[in-house]
C-alpha cells in the first residue's frame, strides 16, 4: 500500500511540474487563451485573426505573464513595467520594507540580470514581440482585406511599442549611444533565436521608424474612437522622432500629442473641478 501512495505522489508531482513548465501548456481559464488553441482557430476561420489581435493587446495587462509558474505582485504586466521605471526616477517613493516588490527599482539593483525584477520587464514586451510576429507573419499584404490590413497594421504598431519600450531601458540615449548594443531584433523573418546578438541602439529605432511608418500607411482611414485601447502610432511616430532628435519630423506628430492631451485634460477638468492639473 505504500508503494501505491508513493508511485501515486509521484506520478503527481511529475505532472504538476509538466503543468507549470511552460506557459504554451496553460489551458483557458476565463481571459486565458493558449497559442495552440488560438492557431487552430485562425487556420480555420482566417477573419478569427481578431482572436490574435485581441490576445496580442491583452497580454499587457496578463498577470504571471513573465513566471506563469509563480505568483509575483511584480509581474502584472505592462503597469508594474510602468511602477519599476517610475521608481528608476528620482521623484517617486515608496515603503521600504520587506512587502514591497519594487524595492530594488528604488535602489537601482534592478540592473542586476539575476533579478526577477529585469527578467520581467524583459520577457513582458517579448512575449507581446512574439504574438505581434505571428499576426504579422499570417498576413499577406498583397492580398489582405481592409479589415486584415488594420489588423496588420495594429501588429506592427505594437512591436514598434515593445521595442521602444526595451531599448531605453538596456541602453543610453539615442544621441550618445547610437553605435552601443541594445537589445537582439526579432521580428517575422528571424530564424535564428540562438545566435541573435544584440542589435545596436541605431538598428533598434530603425526597426521602430519602420514599423511605425507602415502602420500608419496601413492603418489610414482607420478609426480607433470605440476603442481607446488601441495604440495609436502616429503619437508613437512623435515620441520616436523626439527620442532620437529628429524635430523637423517629430513636430507634427508631438504636436498631435499635445491636442490629444490638452482634450484629455479639458475633460478632466470638467467631470473633476477640484483636481489639480
């Protein structure tokens, strides 16, 4: 009898590990769509592609998304990318004991590459890199509808955002830091995972400008009004050109941000009198 209830903790236990190995094994559970699941869907109905567009943008928000296998207060996505970067600054405070999961971007040993913290903010935008290529990768420009284009378009609006993301983060400013190592560059037509060194910060933006620049011939005519979730490339294209100095170019699309912002605030002040902006 005891060697039943050993076998069987051990059949178990292998089991729970299989289950936790790898994100591709999760099954869905409510928001939670495997790869798997979402590819036999599109091969069938190619217009379900939406389901990829859908996960691609969800995966910002997707808790554990970085270490499925865990339970991490700092692996929430892109808003704890957002906390940690906030408190890499020099006006942002917070408790400093042992329940706070953010202490280390406090104190700038979150540059450290054996620390969960670096990991995270590393694997978040890549895993989103990755559904961005499979989107872009099913979609044939040349014969795709209107509605595929948007959908194309969306995919390389948002690469362009995780890459914009990365490269500040593992490297100096564009205007001193051009020719220095960034991050490796993956997109659709990269084959070789393993040897894939890190691209330099001058090749990064030029991945960004050119994604941008075909998101926004892709997406012209698109309109983004019932869903605000959706990135919108030309204030991206605005940031990207302030970012590596190029003003003539970003003036346009900076100018689109300040508009878009002003509108923002007039209804905030509105719905809020009391705030202070």
């Amino acid at each position: 009898m005891k060697r039943i209830n050993k076998f069987a903790l051990f059949i178990l236990g292998a089991l729970s590990f299989a289950s936790c190995s790898d994100i591709n094994d999760i099954e869905s559970e409510g928001y939670r769509i495997t790869g798997e699941q979402i590819d036999d869907a599109t091969s069938v109905i190619p217009s379900r592609v939406e389901a990829k567009i859908a996960g691609m943008y969800s995966s910002m928000g997707t808790v554990c998304a970085a270490f499925p296998s865990d339970t991490r207060d700092d692996d929430g996505g892109y808003p704890t990318v957002c906390l940690s970067q906030d408190l890499n600054g020099p006006d942002m405070i917070c408790a400093n004991n042992g329940y706070n999961w953010f202490s280390v971007s406090s104190e700038y040993s979150d540059r450290y590459a054996t620390y969960a913290n670096p990991f995270a903010r590393y694997a978040i935008f890549y895993n989103q890199i990755k559904a961005a290529n499979d989107i872009i990768l099913s979609i044939d420009p040349a014969t795709a509808s209107e509605t595929e284009k948007y959908y194309l378009g969306q995919a390389k609006a948002v690469r362009a955002f995780d890459y914009l993301c990365l490269a500040p983060y593992y490297q100096f400013r564009y205007a001193t830091s051009k020719d220095l190592p960034c991050v490796p560059l993956i997109t659709e037509e990269t084959t070789n995972f393993v040897n894939n060194p890190r691209a330099t910060v001058g090749k990064v933006y030029e991945q960004i400008i050119s994604d941008l620049n075909s998101a926004i011939d892709l997406l012209e005519g698109y309109n983004r009004q019932e869903n605000k979730t959706r990135i919108d490339q030309q204030v991206l294209m605005g940031y990207v050109h302030v970012l590596t100095c190029i003003w003539e170019c970003g003036k346009k699309h900076t100018m689109m941000l300040i508009r878009q912002w002003k509108a923002i605030l007039l209804i905030l002040r509105k719905k809020c009198p009391n705030l202070l902006l």
